[in-house]
C-alpha cells in the first residue's frame, strides 16, 4: 500500500456520528422500505453501510463533513447575521429557491408567513435560555455540563437587522450532529433534570435532528469519472449494494440463496429500471388477485352477529337511534383469529389445551381468556374483561397460562402432563392420538355510529362520501361460535376436495423439511415434517388459492407488459404472497401488549408457538389485502429513494448479479473491483438457508421459470453456505473448522478480484471470541493484513435480539489490505507484538470514550484494535510455538478490564487491588448493572484475567485461579453470581448466603455484607463489621462502594451506597 493510499476509513472517520444516526435509524419505529419488502435475516442499516461504502473509497484526508454530509446528515439552516435559525417547517422549506450566484446555497424569499415563523422562533429561542438560566442556578455542574453548553450556543438571541418582505435569507444545506441530539435526549432523561425543571425536558425539533432520516436525503449520484466498481460476495438483504447503487457506483452483487437473489432484483435493479411508474401495474395485478381470491375465500371465512356484550354496548351507545342497532349488529372485520395446541390429558382423558398465555390484551381495555372445564372432559372457552363482573385473576397465573417450559397442566385433573407425551402426540405416536390445534378465541372489530357532544348522529358534510354515517372501530374478543366452526370445517372439506386438484398444477409445496437442521426443536420434534405442516387447513386453502390465482395471472401479465417487466410485477405479487405466509402459519404469534399477530419470524427460528394466529381471507383487512399494501408501500419508498438513480439510467454493467458461492465469484476478473464492502454471515447467528426454505418452496412454484437456473434445487444449497453448520458437519468444532475454510475460500477469492491498491471493509457484529478467531485466521491464511478497527453503534435499543441483554450493540468496521508477506519474518510476541499491542488497545479505549460503548463492545472494539497489531506481524510466535489470534484477544481482554476496573470506580481501584471474584464483580456490575449477561462474556473476561469460571452452590474456599457461581434455583448462594439457562446475572447482597457475609473471603463478599449490616443496624454496626474484618481503612472498599452506586442501576440502592459512604 502505498503510503498516500491511505483511505478514510484507515485515518479514522466520525463513526461517533455515524453511530447515533444508525441507532436512530434503527429506533424510530419505521424500518427502511428496502427492510420491509420481505424478510431476509441480519440485514444492515442503510447509513452504515453508506458509510463503509464512502470510508472504503474516500481518501485520508477527505473532509470529514463532506463525508457527514454524504451521509444525509444535513438540515437547512437560513443565516442570520452569525446565527443559524433551523427549518423543520415544510411550510417554510417548500418556499426555498435556488440562489442563481451560488448553486451550493438557497434563498428564502421573506413574506409574511416567514415572518411570522421567525416571531416564533425568537420566542421559543426565550423560552429556552429561560430553561437554562433555571438549570445552571441548581449548580455548578450543570453550567459546566456539555449538553447546557452546546445548547446556549444554539438559540443565542437571533440578532436584530433588518428583515422585510422583499428581501432574501441566505439558507445552507449544514452537517447535523445526531450524537449531540444522542447526548441530549440522554441529559432531558436524567432524574435530576426533571426535579429542577419540575416536570420533563421536551427538546423543539429546531434542537433535535432538524431533518429526516439521513436515509431518506435525496442523494445525486457521481458523475461518469469518478464511478467505482464495488462487489458485496455476500449480499444478502442488499443494504451495501442498495447504497452503492444510490451513490452512482458500479455495482457487482453476488448470493448463494435464490430467495435473497430474488430480493436483491427486487430491491436494486427493478425500482432503478421502472421507477414509480411500474408501481400501478403492482397495484393493479394485485387488485385483480385479490378479487379472485376473496370471492373463493368469503364463504370460508364468515363474519358473525356481535356476541350479547358488544350488543347490549351498542345498545347503550345508540339509545337515541335504537333504529340503527340492527345495521351496526354484524362483525366488520377480524383482527385476528387466535389458535391453541390442545391434547389429551394422559390421566384424565381430558381436553387439555395449552396456552403458555391466558392474557388477550394489555393495551387499553384488559382481556383475557378463561379456560373452563365442562363435566363431559371438554373445555369453554370464554374471553372476558378484567374487572368485569369481579374478575380480576392474579396476573402471574394470567402469565403461567397451562403450559410452562414444555410441560403442560390438564385444567380438569391439575395433573401434570410431561413434555414428552406431548410430543408424541404432537407427532401422532401416542395412543391418545395426535394434537389438535383449537381455535379459542376470535379478535372481532365491530362498527358504531360517532356521536355528537348531543348524542346525536355525526355525518361526513362534504366529498365523495356527504350524507353518510361517521362511524369508528370498536375491538373485542368472543369465543368461537357454530359459524366459525362450521367455516372451519367447510375449508378442511374444500381443501381435501381440492388437493389432487392443486397437486397437478404443481401448487402444492409438500417438500420434506430437511432431515439435518438446527431448528428441530421448533418443527420436526413437534411433527412438522413436511413444509405445509405449518399450516392449519384454511390457512394452507388461502395460500393455495393465491397460488392458483396468480398461476392463471402470469400469462397475461407476461403478455401485457413483455417478459422484462412482467417478471418484476409477478415477482411483487408472489412478495403479496410471502408476506401472508409469514404472517398466516402455524408460527406466528399473538402480541398480547401490542394487539397484533406476529410473523413467523419475529425470532430467527421455527421456534414452536403454543398460541397462534390467523389472517383471514375476506373483509376489509384480509390478509392479502395487507400484504398488497405492505409490498406497496415499500416498492414505492424503494423506488423514491432510488429516484436520482433511475432519472440518470442504468448503463450496461452498472449492475451486475450473480447467483453462486462466494467462494467461486463466476464471472468477475481478476483486479476489476475498487472496493469488496461485505456483512460477512455471522459464524452460526443465522442458518438462513434453513430458514428461507420456508420462503423458496413456494417461489419455485411461480418463479422458477423466470429466473432459469435459480429454482432447480428442491431446497435452497446448505452445502455452500458460509455459516457454522453444527447440523450439516456434525459437531460444533467441525462446523467452526468448515466456517474457517468457507470464510477462507471466501477471502482469497476476493483478494483474486480486487485491484492491487483496493481495499476490504467488513462489517462484523458477532460477540463471541469464536467467531472473532475463525474470522482472523481466514483473513489471515488468506493474504491479508486488517488496517484498521472501528467500532459503530448498530443495533436498536428496541431488538428483540438485543433488548435486556448486555449484548454487543455495535458494528466493527474492518479494514483490510492484500498483504506482502514475501519479507517478513516471524515476529516475537514477547520483544515485538505484546507491547505494541498494549499501546494499540489503550490507544483505541481513548478514542473510543467518545462513543459512550458498552462495556461489550469495548472489548470487542479491542479485539478488532489487537487483531490489526497481530495480523500486521503475523506469524507471530512465542519462543518455538506459534501464538494464535485468541492469545491477542485475550491481551486485549486483559488491558480492557484494566482500564474498565479503573474507570468504574474513578481511578481507586486498580485490578491488583482485587481478589478474582471482586473484579469479576466489579467487571460485571459495569456491564449490564444488576441484569443479565452472557455466559460468554464471563467465560472470556476470566480468561484474560487468569481465572477459571466454576459452578459452586452452598460455601466453598475462595482461591486466585477461581470464580465460582451459584445456579439460579439454589437456596444457599455464596457465590456473588448467579446462573440461569446461558445468563449469569450479579446478586443483590439479600440473596447471598448469610453464613458468606458473616465469613468474608473475598472483598466483595466484605461489600455486601457492610450492606446488609447497614440495613439492619445502622452506621454503627456497620463500622464494627468493618473493624471485625479489618476494612475500616480500606479505599479498595471505599471504591468498590463508589461502583456499586454508579452502576447497580437502582435508584433506591443507589442513595443507599451514597448514604453508607457519606456516614462512614
């Protein structure tokens, strides 16, 4: 490389802003329309993966706000003399005009309704110095705070100068600055800020982001000269080759998975080739099936008479016009209609359904379902309201439901029935016969007229709709009637009818699930064996019958709008049909605090849902209604945000798509691409040719002879994936030996492709040790050398895979170059490599103090900052034996929990001040407080530190070399950790063992005990315990007491350290 090659993302680049921006894209609620096409699993954000993209390319001394800037991270800004007055208003940005003397710059022409706006702001400009005064008078502190600061700075009096109508505003396109809005929300958060203030911190938008979703800027692509080939051999769900795309790029995307194929030419070339325009020919087609399917599916799928409750409601509501009762009588619409799996009770011969679940609702009027035993060994079902006729049930029996960790409770007998009967019933081995799966429980959505404050009839005064009724939407839950189970039965009946029907024209996607997977406990051990087993009959007839309708569809599309096009339009309609697969199986899930069904894949599994879901096929919000919108809607954004793009023209070569292993990249050539930006697979986070079977036996069936060559497997290749495997290679360590060789293979064929001076970025996630060591021996064994780390926060506070857990939240950037290895010569890891690493890892946690990480990924930060020293001096050995990646992690570990010791406890503690199971202690209170944490993140931190992790209940001799934990269940816990499934969570000092306490062994031990002792006989006798164990003089425990309050993440425990410390 030579030494003026030097690219931003080597320099360093403001991933602090790249960060916060990410976080917010992924927090907002809304995911990105290229998120919401179809499911594909892991997919990146949008701004990160720009961001790599443009880090990747731009050189070192690239102007770090133009990079910002390039990003979306911009808001319009009019001068004012020296202050900047922030537009939100759409009102005022809509009048912005080009200045004719500037192209970078725009003119607001003054009128009255800018004048009017900019009263305002000088009167909420007031208001906000008013606020600060009130906060910096509480102290100090706050004057000095960086948020008050910043945010005096921002609304300074506008100054007075002339501004009349006529005249102009000078406006600029300025950088934004999402971490600064990061750190202010965290300040308006803060307990003490509302005290003062006496109510919350509400931030205006002008000092919030002061723009959309960087996504969403409009971008305008490069011209010709300055294009650059870059290659994703990865791509997945399509975030890096999408962002490629809308930077002007040249752009080569290659997958193994025909499903994500599929995705990626709806995502990437079909929104850039048509446009907004082919979104009618979308919406008409769908139209046109979704009036066949719900003529076929209505006698199938009734609407009943409201149950007596809703009536005697309505009644109530319409007392002055009882003449329109009987109009507004008959369901509107289901929500949902919701499953249970019920079986014979072995001791009893009863109906024993399970719900792991009794609540229906938790949002706005509570409802929950009561499961009542009849004398002849069946059940009712009856939803009810709590607090209705006196029935408020405990909620943690409401929680429990009748199942629990796969063990159910007949409700007839109270006997317990064993997870494996159910099983063997689930799979039809049992002599009780098979499962069943119950509906138990209908989500109704009636209509009622809107009143006025007379009680009176409200009607619409104008439009297309003047004279008629304003009505609203009233929700509630019944019992299943006769009509629903004579619907249901009519549709079993309609489907055997049907079958040999649908299985000629090849509609019917009965493959087997595949014998050697890693979801077993979710399908196969529950009886689904065949793809279609995860259907009930009616659900399974609807899919069919869309099928079917777009089967007769697809010549005439075909032949209305030629090959090209109407490939796109069917491939759209079949996403209509993937959404309700998803959202319409036997693995979907009742949302009780939401209200709402959720898809299969919610989780990335099959895993087995107790209570499910179904869609229905007719009424205003059908299924396929929903799913119509949903592919809509996100075709639309798509397509917006590829606008630029589609008005410039795709060139021959702009975009190319490959279908194949990244191991053999089939028609690239050698030293043809600029950049590889990759989101690697993630060792074994995701199996996703597992999962997406589940998609691709029914796309075969409408889209195989449209993408010739795509579909020709009977499932999708588990062969060529690169991901750890334990099902397909037998064990874990085989799978991790194969994951390395793919990953391998996988890296040289990229070092083939790239051009001599190109660069690398990956953009890696994965927590655990493992994956970081098999990553870094592919990269290594396969030429290349990692010039730089850096970390981006990714994750949303809001994942379901994130939330509670002290997970890695951030993305390490990986930068890599082709190594010359041709003169190097082994290097000492003892003279050479440690020191240098040392310095490397302290460097980094200085520049990563900025970023506000987690202890998680701090430490992983440090390992991408080691890995790069390792891999710059690879081999690396230690006297004859060579020295592995782990032994540079596990340095880095060590430095980390160093500095994190002393940062926790500001400087008082040290690691050599502390026994073992204290700093492990201390370690673990600093990542996630009192909650939980991975096993793993222990297991590695006591590596580091030279002490081994051992299950230990009741007492036991503390020694150097050991940390024991306690299992979550057992009643005399020594240990200060405890052990649940894989989480280990810290112990409050009430749950550990007295007898411990009262006979410290460790300084931590000393801790707990100084506070239970506080709590029982005050300051005094605390002292005495203090003296009794030789600790009155201690700063280790006087620091260890500063920790507990800074990170127990309670505020009552938190004033009770405070107090302890200030009386001592």
């Amino acid at each position: 490389m030579a030494k003026d090659d030097l690219r931003l993302i080597e320099a360093g680049f403001p991933c602090h802003q790249v960060g916060a921006e990410t976080r917010r894209e992924r927090d907002t609620g809304k995911a990105p329309p290229t998120h919401r096409l179809h499911v594909w699993w892991a997919r990146r954000p949008l701004t990160p993966s720009r961001a790599a993209i443009l880090a990747s390319l731009l050189p070192a001394d690239a102007d770090p706000e133009a990079f910002i800037r390039n990003l979306g991270i911009v808001r319009w800004q009019a001068l004012i003399g020296d202050e900047r007055w922030t537009l939100i208003s759409e009102t005022i940005t809509k009048r912005l005009v080009r200045d004719d003397n500037d192209p970078e710059h725009w003119l607001l022409p003054i009128d009255d309704t800018v004048l009017a706006a900019l009263d305002k702001e000088h009167q909420r400009r007031a208001r906000c110095r008013d606020l600060i005064v009130q906060l910096e008078s509480a102290g100090p502190d706050y004057a000095n705070d960086p948020v008050l600061q910043a945010w005096q700075a921002e609304v300074q009096a506008l100054p007075s100068i002339a501004i009349e109508p006529g005249n102009a505003l000078q406006v600029i396109k300025a950088v934004a600055d999402p971490a600064g809005v990061k750190d202010k929300i965290a300040f308006a958060k803060r307990d003490d800020v509302q005290v003062i203030l006496g109510r919350s911190l509400r931030w205006d938008d002008e000092d919030s982001y002061g723009y959309s979703r960087a996504f969403e800027t409009p971008t305008k692509p490069l011209p010709e000269a300055q294009r650059k080939v870059v290659l994703d051999p990865t791509a997945g769900g399509g975030s890096i080759p999408f962002e490629a795309l809308r930077l002007g790029h040249r752009v080569i995307a290659n997958e193994l998975n025909p499903v994500a194929s599929v995705i990626l030419k709806a995502t990437l070339d079909y929104p850039a080739r048509y446009g907004l325009a082919l979104l009618e020919d979308i919406a008409r087609w769908g139209d046109t099936l979704r009036e066949t399917v719900e003529a076929k599916m209505a006698p199938f799928t009734p609407f009943s008479p409201i149950p007596s409750d809703q009536r005697v409601a309505l009644e109530r509501h319409l007392q002055r016009r009882p003449d329109l009762v009987d109009e507004y009588a008959t369901e509107h619409d289901h929500m949902g209609l919701l499953y249970c799996r019920q079986v014979t009770c072995p001791h009893c011969g009863g109906e024993a359904p399970l719900l792991n679940s009794l609540w229906l609702s938790k949002e706005g009027e509570q409802w929950a379902v009561d499961v009542q035993p009849q004398a002849d060994k069946t059940v009712r079902f009856e939803p009810y309201v709590l607090g209705s006729e006196g029935r408020k049930p405990d909620a943690r029996t409401l929680d429990a439901g009748t199942v629990t960790r796969g063990v159910g409770q007949c409700v007839h007998c109270h006997q317990a029935i064993a997870g494996d009967e159910i099983k063997r019933q689930a799979r039809g081995e049992s002599e009780l016969g098979r499962w069943q799966d119950v509906l138990y429980c209908v989500v109704g959505i009636r209509l009622e007229p809107k009143l006025d404050k007379h009680g009176e009839v409200q009607r619409f005064a104008s439009g297309a709709r003047k004279g008629e009724i304003k009505t609203s939407k009233v929700r509630y839950f019944r019992a299943p009637n006769e009509i629903d189970q004579q619907a249901l039965a009519a549709a079993s009946a309609e489907l055997e009818a049907r079958r040999f029907d649908f299985e000629m024209k090849g509609l019917v996607p009965n493959e087997s699930i595949g014998e050697i997977s890693n979801y077993d406990r979710g399908h196969r051990m529950y009886g689904e064996n065949l793809w279609i087993d995860m259907f009930t009959p009616r659900q399974l007839l609807g899919h069919l019958t869309v099928m079917e309708a777009l089967s007769e569809a697809k010549p005439r599309i075909l032949e209305e709008l030629g090959e090209e096009k109407g490939r796109a339009v069917v491939t759209y309609l079949q996403f209509m049909l993937d959404k309700g697969i998803d959202y319409n199986c036997s693995h979907t899930r009742w949302e009780y605090t939401q209200g709402i069904v959720k898809g299969a894949f919610s989780r990335h599994n099959f895993a087995l849902q107790w209570t499910f879901g179904e869609m229905v096929f007719s009424g205003p919000s059908s299924g396929f209604r929903w799913g119509i919108s949903q592919v809509l809607d996100a075709y639309q954004g798509i397509a917006e945000l590829l606008a630029n793009r589609h008005q410039q023209g795709l060139q021959p070569g702009d975009l190319i798509q490959t279908l194949g292993p990244s191991q053999q990249l089939q028609g690239i050539a050698d030293q043809s691409v600029d950049a590889v930006v990759m989101d690697p697979p993630y060792y074994d986070n995701v199996q996703y040719s597992e999962l997406s079977d589940f998609y691709y036996v029914w796309q075969k069936r409408s889209l195989g002879d449209l993408y010739p060559g795509w579909f020709d497997d009977e499932v999708t290749d588990k062969q060529n994936e690169v991901v750890a495997n334990p099902a397909r290679d037998g064990s874990a360590k085989l799978a991790k030996a194969r994951y390395e060789t793919l990953m391998q293979e996988t890296f040289a064929e990229c070092r083939r492709v790239l051009k001599p001076e190109g660069l690398m970025t990956l953009m890696f996630t994965h927590k655990g040790a493992d994956a970081w060591e098999t990553l870094t021996n592919a990269l290594i064994e396969a030429g290349w050398d990692i010039t730089a780390c850096m970390p981006v926060q990714s994750e949303g506070g809001y994942s379901t895979h994130q939330m509670n857990l002290a997970a890695a939240a951030s993305t390490i950037f990986i930068a890599c170059r082709p190594a010359d290895r041709s003169a190097r010569q082994p290097s000492s890891w003892a003279y050479e490599v440690r020191g240098r690493l040392e310095t490397a890892v302290r460097e980094g946690l200085t520049e990563f103090a900025r970023l506000n990480l987690n202890p998680v990924d701090r430490m992983i930060a440090s390992w991408g900052r080691a890995l790069r020293v390792y891999s710059e001096h690879w081999p690396v050995q230690d006297g004859d034996e060579d020295v592995p990646p782990t032994r540079a992690m596990q340095e880095a570990a060590r430095v980390v929990a160093e500095e994190e010791v002393s940062r926790l406890s500001g400087g008082l503690v040290t690691v050599e001040d502390l026994d073992s199971e204290s700093r492990l202690a201390v370690i673990a209170l600093g990542i996630n407080g009192l909650g939980e944490f991975a096993f793993d993140d222990a297991l590695q931190i006591s590596r580091s530190l030279s002490f081994h992790l051992q299950q230990r209940n009741g007492n036991y001799r503390v020694s150097d070399d050991l940390v024991a934990y306690a299992s979550a269940s057992d009643g005399e816990r020594a240990a200060p950790l405890a052990i649940r499934g894989s989480k280990l969570r810290l112990l409050k000092p009430e749950e550990r063992a007295e007898q411990r306490l009262e006979h410290p062994q460790a300084l931590w031990d000393v801790l707990c005990g100084l506070i239970s002792i506080y709590r029982e006989g005050g300051i005094v006798a605390a002292r005495n315990y203090l003296g009794t164990h030789d600790k009155r003089d201690s700063a280790a425990l006087r620091g260890l007491l500063k920790v507990w309050a800074n990170e127990c993440d309670d505020e009552a425990l938190r004033r009770e350290a405070l107090l302890i410390d200030y009386e001592l």
